[in-house]
C-alpha cells in the first residue's frame, strides 16, 4: 500500500530532509503533501486524503502539540497515523508527545529510523523482512 | 573547559553530520582544515535546570556542501537555505547535547535557532569564554561548536 504522507515543518530544509529520508527508507509512497505551520497542515487535511503525519513540535502559528490535539479531536482525522519528529530529549517531554497516541523519532535519524517508525505507526506489515532482503537505508550508519 | 561535556558536544556534532549531511566526521585536523576561515555562524539559546548558548561555525566551505547533502541536491541551495540548514544543525546539536548537561528526565526550552553576524559577539555575555568546545574536520573544512553555559 503506497502512504500518502504530509510533512509539517517550519523549516524548507527539514522538510526537504523528512522527504528525501522517506524517499530512501523504501517505504512505499503516494503523495507528499507539506505545510509549514499546523494552520496549514490542517488545511493539508481538509482538502486531502492523508495516511500518515510527520509532524515537527516547534513552529509557529500552530505548533505540533496542538496541531495533534486538534487532528485528534476531529473525527474526520482522529486515527490519522502520526510520528513526531523533533530534536526534544528530554524523556518526560517524549512521554507526554506518546501519550496523545504518535510515535515519536528523534533528530537525526536514519532511513531505517524513520521506516521502523512508519511500519509501528502505521501498521504496515515489513515485506522487505520477510523476504530477507536487504533493508533500503540500513547502510547508512556511517 | 569542562572535557567531558566537550566529548558529548563532539559525539553529538559528529553524530548530526553523518545521518544528517552524510558526511565523515574527523576529531583529528588536517592543517587545511585547522586553518580554514569561518564563512557562517548559527546559534541556539537554551533555557531550564541550565542556561546558556550553543554556538556553530561552519568553516571553510563546508555549508554549501552539508545543506546540499541534507537536502539531497547535487547543487548548493540559495543562500536562505544554507542559513536554515545552519539552524537547524545548531537545534539538531543542543538537543541532543543537553541531557548529557543535566540528565535525560529534564525539560529544556530551546529558543529559535539564529544565523549571527559576523561582527556579533558570540558569547551571550561579553568577553565570556566557552564552557566546552569541539572541533569537527569536514572535507577541506571544519565546524567549531562552542557551548556557553551561565550561571542561573
């Protein structure tokens, strides 16, 4: 199944990295829609069919936290998959990000970070496992 | 200078450019790289059980190439993207630096990471020398990443 996936993040730089990074962890995709603030993200929403959010906690307008509290709250988008994905370290914070239902990937992160997140999140099975092949981005731990 | 935060500060550099930029981090300096000239700066400031500035020099010529790499161009990007990719490595870097400051349990707020001037003071209070700092070779340059912590 090809995700459709929307990429939240103030920075054009981080977003271009979330997509480049998805693009490499061969997770199947369809579209990739990206918003820089929560405000957008939701419009993102409205007018798409999206299978999973990956959302950055800090940005302005509409931050993560309540981009998440407002996705969760909509019935429409309430069992949207979403991962955040933050340079926050602080394992209390990380807890109460889980606690709303999302995964969570720490910056940096590797293709096959990233894909591990997705396939929990998602529930997507792992054919790649399965077949023993090799694993796209699991040769990236320099 | 404290060497064990110095340590944490290079693990954690060194960690953000190689699954970031897709660079090779080196701790050892070729002379091009020790005497490479600084060409950008970004920081970050940071608040909670302690206070202080992370500070990020990209020098000799590596910018272009590490926002290229984190983009997955071939070229280098404008400049407004090279300026996000030295923001967002400075953010990338205090995070993950920070629970080795105080412990992986406490809550920092970090601030929006900043591109300084040239002629800015880099210390978040005058003439104040750095609490740790690290020096990452990359290719013909290098990235000097100075830790400013303050008294609460």
């Amino acid at each position: 199944m090809a995700l459709n996936v929307l990429v939240v993040d103030d920075s054009a730089v981080m977003r271009a990295i979330v997509i480049k990074t998805l693009r490499l962890s061969g997770v199947a995709l369809g579209q990739i829609y990206e918003a820089k603030d929560g405000e957008e993200a939701l419009r993102v929403l409205d007018e798409n069919w999206v299978d999973l959010a990956l959302i950055d906690i800090n940005m302005p307008v509409l931050d993560g936290m309540d981009l998440i509290d407002q996705v969760r709250g909509n019935p429409e988008t309430a069992d949207l998959s979403i991962i955040v994905v933050s340079t926050e370290s602080s394992e209390t914070r990380i807890e109460n990000v889980q606690r709303k239902g999302v995964a969570f990937v720490h910056k940096p992160f590797t293709p096959e970070t990233l894909r591990q997140a997705i396939l929990r999140a998602t529930g997507v099975i792992d054919e790649r496992q399965d077949s023993k092949s090799s694993v796209p981005g699991g040769g990236f731990d320099f | 200078m404290n060497d064990k935060i110095a340590k944490a500060l290079y693990r954690a550099a060194a960690l953000t450019f190689e699954e970031l930029g897709f660079m090779f981090p080196s701790a050892d300096l070729d002379p091009l790289q020790k005497y490479a000239t600084v060409d950008a700066v970004g920081s970050v400031d940071f608040e909670g059980p302690q206070k202080g500035r992370l500070v990020v020099k990209m020098c000799g010529g590596v910018l272009p190439v590490l926002a290229a790499n984190m983009m997955g161009e071939l070229e280098p990007p404008t400049d407004k993207l090279q300026a996000d990719a030295l923001k967002e490595i400075a953010n990338i870097v205090c995070g993950n630096l920070l629970p080795t400051l105080a412990g992986a349990k406490q809550v920092f707020q970090l601030k929006t990471p900043r591109v300084l001037a040239m002629t800015d003071d880099f210390a978040p209070t005058p003439g104040q020398a750095p609490t740790a700092e690290a020096h990452v070779g990359l290719e013909e340059g290098r990235a000097d990443l100075l830790l400013f912590l303050l008294e609460s």
